[in-house]
C-alpha cells in the first residue's frame, strides 16, 4: 500500500537544499569567524596568534573559505542529512539497473 504525501517531494527539495547547503554553512561559518576573531588586535607570535591576525585582518576571504569548507562537509554527508528520502535512493539505484539491462 503506497502512502499518499500532502506535498510533493520536489517542494521539500526546493526548501531543504537552501537550508542545509546556504543557511547552514553561512550561520556555522559566522559562528566560527566570532569564535576566532580576537577583540582587540593581535601580533603574530604562536601558530594560534597568526591565525587570529589573519581572521581579523582579512575577514570576507576568512568567511569564504569557512562558508566552503562547511559547504563540502554537509554536501559529502548530503545523504545522511534530515529530509533525503531513502526511497529516491533506492528508485535511483534501480534506474540505473534497467538502463544496465537494456544496454
């Protein structure tokens, strides 16, 4: 017995791409800019020192860097994230089964 959704899942994609691959990375990569950056300036001395200069020195490249790095963690987990239908996995699988058999 198939179950009958009230929403297609193509609206759920439309809304949970945006979430996890834009707002997420751009809230995480914000949060972890604040968590770095120090109040007051700093000089270069340790390894952490010369970071903290750099993240408050250079603040737009340090988030685009932060922003594609969280990026590529939640898209190489894509398929465990809360909203992927294990089903269109599944039907993905076997179309590529029935292409394989009718090569």
């Amino acid at each position: 017995m198939r179950v009958r959704r009230f929403v297609n899942p193509k609206t759920y994609r439309y809304i949970l791409w945006p979430l996890w691959f834009v707002l997420v990375p751009a809230a995480l990569s914000a949060l972890t800019y604040n968590l770095v950056a120090p109040s007051e300036q700093v000089m270069q001395g340790s390894l952490w020192d010369t970071i903290q200069y750099w993240v408050k020195d250079q603040p737009v490249p340090t988030l685009i860097v932060l922003f594609t790095i969280f990026e590529m963690v939640l898209y190489s987990y894509r398929h465990s994230l809360p909203g992927f239908e294990k089903e269109h996995k599944r039907r993905l699988q076997e179309r590529r089964l029935l292409r394989l058999v009718l090569q």
